[in-house]
C-alpha cells in the first residue's frame, strides 16, 4: 500500500488480531496498537468490516508474494519450496500471519468481500500447484498419468487443512510438512504408483 498511515494501521490491526482474537478485538484496541485515536482509524477505514477485509487483502498479498517468490531447478524442487513456504516450521515466524487469517477468514460464510477474497487466494494457489504439476509431467518428472487439474485440488486442499490443524489442533507443521511431501513421492513421481488394476 501506498498510504503509509494506512499501511501502519493495517500491521496494528494484525497484531491486536493475533493477540486478541476477531470476536475480543475493538477499533479501540487497533487504535491503541497504532498509537493512533480512533478518529484517526476512522479516517482511513469506514468501519471495522472495511478494516477486516483490507487486512485480509493485505495477509494475503503477502502468502502471494512468498508463494511467487519460490524457485527450483525442477517442478519437484518447486513443489517443495511451496511446501516449505506455506507449511514448515522453517516459517514459524510467519505462525500469527496464519493465525491472523484464519481469524479474519472465519467470517467468509457471512461476509461476501471476505469470501471473495479467499476465493482469490485459493485460485492462486490452484494454479501454482497446477502449473507445477503439469511442468512435471510435461518433463518427465512425474507420473505421466497425473491430471494436474486434480492434483493441484489435491494440494491446496492438503495445504489449507494443514494450516487448520496447526492452528486449531497444535499439529506440528514440520511434521505436516513432510506428509505433503510423502504424498507428492507416492503419487506424483513418476516410476513410483503401482499400476492400477481392473
């Protein structure tokens, strides 16, 4: 964003979230986070839905541009650092970003902007996952019997639910981690799933 204020209330906000939880936080306690009187949060967002769903625009950007930012020699080295930026324990630190929107993401069945949103992310990740896995295929790499549209459901769906239970269950991320790499040896490679039969 470009309004530094703005910008600065938005970080407030994510960490009064973290702290707080979405049903505890008030403008209040987001004010007193930035330093700043309510008039001023009122100034930037009209109201606290609006605050809501830019804060959800804003966590989100930022899962984008790590997930763009991953690289790799092959699509498997790709898969993995996707899986080490959204999943691992080597992102602790990112542990409240993911808390922060989970929080925020609570209110999609009620909230069309938020709804939206998510949406949007998730097609993201789906076509990441799916350009990877067709690259894969394409290269030999993986199994060539893989449909890349439903291995990237696959995925996302795997992504998603391991951020719930690290969440909602203390699951452990490391561990989470390495199951989503197991099913990307057992299903994707190629030379690796059995021949199915009739």
């Amino acid at each position: 964003m470009e309004d530094e204020p703005a910008t600065e209330i938005l970080e407030a906000t994510y960490r009064a979230l973290c702290e707080h939880g979405y049903d505890d936080l008030t403008l209040r306690d987001v004010a007193a986070e930035a330093d700043r009187s309510k008039a001023s949060i009122h100034y930037h967002y009209e109201s606290k839905d609006q605050l809501f769903v830019t804060l959800l625009e804003y966590l989100s950007d930022r899962f984008v541009e790590r997930v763009a930012a991953v690289d790799g020699d092959t699509p498997r080295e790709r898969l993995d650092a996707v899986f080490e930026v959204l999943v691992s324990d080597a992102a602790a630190s990112e542990q409240s970003l993911g808390t922060a929107m989970f929080e925020v993401a609570a209110r999609a069945p009620h909230d069309d902007a938020v709804r939206d949103r998510l949406a949007a992310f998730d097609d993201l990740l789906f076509e990441r996952f799916r350009s990877i896995v067709a690259a894969g295929v394409a290269a030999g790499e993986f199994d060539d019997r893989i449909e890349p549209d439903v291995a990237a459901e696959t995925l996302v769906t795997g992504v998603l639910g391991a951020h719930v239970r690290q969440i909602v269950a203390g699951r452990s991320s490391d561990r989470l981690y390495a199951e989503l790499n197991a099913y990307a040896e057992r299903q994707l490679l190629a030379g690796e799933r059995p021949e199915v039969t009739q």
